[in-house]
C-alpha cells in the first residue's frame, strides 16, 4: 500500500512539473523581450493565456497587465485598454495589483489624448493606494496625473502635483525618483525652458540608459528638441537620430515617425530643405495613417515649411486632409497643437490671398489662446485661494483655543466676510462682464484692422508698381540721352579728325597759315569740355560719388571715368579726346593708380560700372 502511494504521488508531481515547465518557459521569454522586443513578447503573452485554467486569477492578471503594456508601446491603445481591463477584473482580490493596472491603463489612456478617462483610471489607483497605505504608489499616481496637466497645457498644476509626487518618494526613499524628474523636465520642455530642461535631462538620462527601455528613447525627443531650441543642433540631429532608430528597433512606430519629423525640423533649419521635404512627409504620412494624436504636431510643422518655401496649395491639401483625418482637429494632444497648427494655416490662407478664410481661422485662434490662458489663470487662482483658505484656518484654531470668549466677535467678523465675499462676487460677476464685453470690441477691431491692412497691401503694391515704372522710364530716358551724347560727340570729333586729316594730306596747295587758323579753330571749339558738361547733366551723382571715394582725382580724371562709364572702347576715346590710343592707355593707368586700384584691373572695371 506505501509503494503505491508513493507511486501515485511521484506521477502527481511530474505531472505537474510537466504542466509548469512550458509556463516556466514562457515566463523566460516574456521577461527577456517585455520592453526590448514588444511584438515578440506580445506572441509568448497570448502563448501564455492558454494556461489561464491552471494558473491564479493573479498571475493571468498580470499577464494581461503586461499585454495591455505591449499594445501601447505598439500604439495600439484600444487592443492595451482591452487587456489592462481585463486585468483589473481579474485582481479583485489583489488590491495593490489592480491599482498598479490601474495606473498602466492611465498611462496609456494620456499616450491617446484620453486625458478624462486617464485621469479616471489614475483616481481609481489613487484610491486604492492611498486605503491600503502605499505610500510609494501614491507618489506614482500624483506623477502620472502631473504628467496628463503636463500635455493638457496646464503647466502649473503639472509642477503642483510632480512635486507632490516628488515629496513622496524622499519620503520613502523611492529609488525612482530620476522617473519624477523626467516628468519635471518634460513640462519645462513643454513651457519652452529649453536650459533648464536640458539640465534636467542630463541628470536622468544616464539611469535610463542602463537598460534603455521605451522611456528611454521617449526622453530623448524631448531632450534633443530642447538642444536644437538652444543652438546645438549637430548634438541635437544625433540624439534624435538615435531615438528614431532605438524606437523603430522596438516596433513603437508611432513616436519612431514622431522623431523623424522632428528630425525635419532640424533640417529646415540647417538649410537642408530636401531632407526636410523627405522627413516631413514621411512622418505626416504614416502618423495620418494610423490616426495618430501626434500628427497635428508634426503637420504644424509641415505647414510652416510649405509656407516657408511658397508652396501654397501643397498646404491647401495638407490642411484639408489633416481636418478630415483628426475629425475637425478634435483629435489632438491639447489645444496648443491645435492653436500652432490654425496659426500656420491662417498664414497660408493671407498668402493666397483667401482672407475669408483667414478670419474664419482667426475665429477660433482667438478661442483657443483664450482657453489656453484661462487655464493657466484658473489653476494661479486656485493655488491663491487654497493658500488663502489654509491661512484662515489656521487663524481660526489659534482664536478658537486661545480666545473662546471671543465667539460672539468671531461671529460677526464672519458676517462681515460672508457680506465682504457677496461683493467680491458681484465684482468679479461685473469685472467678468467687462471683459468680455472688451474682448468682443477687440475682435470687432480686429476684424476691421485686417481689412484696412488688406486695403493698405493694395495701396502700396500699386504705389510700389508705379515707381518701377517711373524708375523703368528714367533708366531708359538716361540710357537714350548718353547713347545720343556719345553718337554726338563721336561724330564731332570724326568730323574734326577728318577736316584735320584732309588739311594734313590734301595734295593741293593750302598755305601754312590757313591750316594753322583752322587747325586753332577747331581747337578752340572744345568738344571734349562740351562731352564733360553735357555728361555731367545726365548723370550729376556720378563725378559726386567718385570724388567722396577718391578725393585725389582731378576733374580730367572724372571726366576720362566718365567715357569708361560709358563703356566706350579705346579707339573710341581716342578720336573724342584727340589723343593716341596709347595715351589712353597711359592715362587709365594713371587713373587706377590714384584710386590704389593698379592691379586690380577687373574690380576697377565693376566699380565704374555700378557709380
């Protein structure tokens, strides 16, 4: 009877060695590709749930916890949300567990722009943390929820909870306080302190660099956008260069394309405009393709680049394929994306001129820098008030243990308050009336201001077409009066040559003294001072000019420029000054050596062209 015992419990428990080996298997593979390799952790996770009969309600939660992680870090987030609420059915009866998938299912749920509902599941976790003493986990929630202010634009309230967050893990001793600080950095990136979040960045990359998981590589776009913003945009160009390919080695093809546009924008800055072609349509196509929440940040971009370089109705298609494919911009990480990219396409619209369409933009650019700046002003205001409140309590146990016989004083300081707040009310009722009625006549003038400034392009593009004309009209009467000065002159002193000529050879007899007389005649005509004066009439800044650059020249001297000017060959300024064509020579010689110009014949050449 004890040999069969034994005999019937050894095949129990090689049997159920049997069943756990393949578990035990499946456990490795998960654990080696979980954050390295998502889509081959995502097979042996599936693998695994066929095991879920023999396996605790526990252990089948955190496998679905751990295929709700995959899926996001594949920008799958409806099949994460899927599995992480699974998860969470099955870890009823382990509280922490379930507000840990809680606080996954969060975190996914912000990587979707789902801030309501992330904000819902990070509650949740809160709850159950905070019920059952996890301190840690607390400072885990307060972060996460810092995080989704941090994306919604409400920088403030971000910092306010971080540092909650922050507080926590001193307490505690939390060795993943660099992850907080991550969070902190992001939201000094994201409100364009650009130093201090480098400062931030360094600090913390190094412990993510240990095992150089998704965050990893998550922090470096923001980390090399913020080295761009500051100049360093060679350090900039690598680090993002190392994220694209980090993250398309994980299959996280989402923000792998994110940091090629990104990468776009680091080439329309250095002047690489056909790398930055490539990157942004890459980048605008595949995130439009996936319905990703991130395109209108990278499509902002793209449209500044096409209205960069003029491309205007290539932005038109842009602008209408964005709007249908983000249902209307609804689709969006937060406002500021939304304001940046209808700010790009107002600018498009003025370009081509379509300024209906610009004030229709204009309608709701207004709208939303009015959001973004009221919540900015409702968080300042609710820190004042929670600081004022906490100070008036404390006031108020002081009084109460110290000076009880003081009840009836109290009282009526209340009264007083309770009147003193119905009029702070009316007034903050009649200041919130004012203002709007302010911010309805100021879109009114805006509205008129564009028109006028419409008006007014108008206006001066035709005064600036005129005066082309007119200036088109003197350059070409100047041009006329020295083509005819030249033809005159060169044909008076033709004329004068050959009346010299034919007195020097004529084979009849003319007596010395006649061709003397009219040798000093012709002389004492003076057509070369008659060339001087009228060129000096035609262009009078000419002489000016090469006198205020070259004092030293005498007025022969400007006058020889002048035939130079004129771009007149050397024969032809020999016959106008009565000289020889080497005289002439000599003479621009002479000229370039007073202007320290004698062996730089070609810029002497420029300079005369362009007085």
């Amino acid at each position: 009877m004890k040999y069969i015992l034994a005999i019937l419990f050894l095949i129990f428990c090689n049997t159920l060695f049997a069943q756990n080996e393949p578990i035990a298997a499946l456990e490795s593979e998960i654990e080696k590709h979980l954050f390295k390799k998502p889509d081959s952790a995502k097979i042996y996770l599936k693998q695994l749930l066929n095991y879920s009969d023999k396996r605790h309600d526990t252990l089948v939660a955190i496998t679905y916890s751990k295929l709700g992680i995959t899926y996001s870090q594949l920008a799958k987030y409806d099949s994460s949300a899927y599995f992480f609420d699974q998860g969470i059915r099955l870890a009823e009866k382990a509280p922490i567990l379930k507000a840990d998938i809680y606080s996954n299912s969060g975190i996914n749920y912000r990587h979707n722009a789902e801030y309501e509902k992330s904000i819902a599941a990070l509650n949740n976790a809160m709850e159950l943390y905070q019920k059952y003493g996890d301190r840690s986990g607390e400072g885990v929630v307060y972060g996460e929820i810092g995080s989704n202010y941090s994306y919604m634009g409400e920088k403030e309230k971000a910092i306010i909870y971080l540092e909650k967050a922050i507080e926590i893990f001193k307490e505690t001793g939390d060795n993943r306080l660099y992850i907080l600080q991550q969070k902190l950095a992001n939201i000094y990136y994201n409100a364009g302190n650009y130093e201090f979040a480098i400062d931030l960045y360094e600090q913390i990359l190094p412990e993510f660099e240990k095992e150089k998981r998704p965050s990893y590589y998550l922090t470096l776009l923001s980390y090399a956008e913020s080295l761009a913003q500051v100049g360093k945009t060679k350090e900039g160009e690598m680090r993002l260069i190392e994220a694209r390919d980090g993250l398309a080695e994980i299959k996280n093809l989402e923000y792998s394309h994110v940091a090629i546009g990104k990468l776009a924008k680091i080439y329309q800055f250095t002047n690489r405009p056909s790398l930055a072609q490539a990157a942004y349509e890459k980048a605008y196509q595949y995130l439009q393709e996936i319905h990703s929440v991130r395109l209108l940040q990278i499509a902002s971009d793209y449209l500044k680049f096409l209205n960069s370089r003029g491309e205007y109705e290539k932005a038109v298609s842009v602008i209408k394929s964005v709007k249908n494919s983000t249902h209307n911009y609804e689709d969006a990480m937060n406002a500021q994306d939304e304001l940046s990219f209808l700010l790009s396409t107002r600018e498009t619209y003025r370009n081509l001129g379509e300024f209906e369409k610009s004030l229709n933009v204009f309608d709701r650019i207004d709208y939303l820098k009015d959001s973004v700046q009221k919540a900015t002003d409702q968080i300042k205001i609710k820190q004042l008030e929670e600081t004022y409140q906490n100070k008036i309590q404390r006031e108020k146990n002081i009084a109460l243990q110290s000076k009880n016989d003081l009840l009836e004083d109290y009282n009526s300081k209340q009264r007083t308050f309770i009147i003193l707040s119905l009029l702070l009310t009316v007034l903050i009722l009649a200041l919130s009336i004012v203002i709007f009625s302010y911010n309805k006549k100021r879109l009114a003038f805006q509205k008129e201001a564009v028109a006028n400034l419409e008006k007014a392009n108008i206006a001066l593009k035709e005064n600036q077409e005129l005066e082309k004309e007119l200036f088109a009209e003197k350059e070409k009467n100047l041009l006329d009066k020295e083509r005819e000065l030249v033809a005159v002159s060169l044909e008076v002193a033709d004329i004068q040559k050959q009346i010299t000529d034919i007195i020097d050879t004529s084979d009849e007899e003319i007596s010395a003294n006649a061709a003397n007389k009219i040798k000093t005649t012709l002389n004492q005509l003076n057509y070369w001072k008659h060339f001087k004066t009228k060129f000096i009439e035609i262009n009078p800044e000419f002489g000016y000019n090469l006198t205020e650059m070259f004092p030293n020249l005498s007025e022969d001297d400007i006058a020889f420029c002048s035939l130079l000017k004129l771009q007149l060959s050397n024969e032809e300024i020999s016959a106008l000054m009565g000289i020889s064509k080497e005289s002439v020579l000599s003479r621009k010689y002479i000229v370039q050596n007073k202007m320290n110009l004698e062996d730089n014949e070609a810029y002497f050449e420029e300079l005369i062209g362009k007085l």
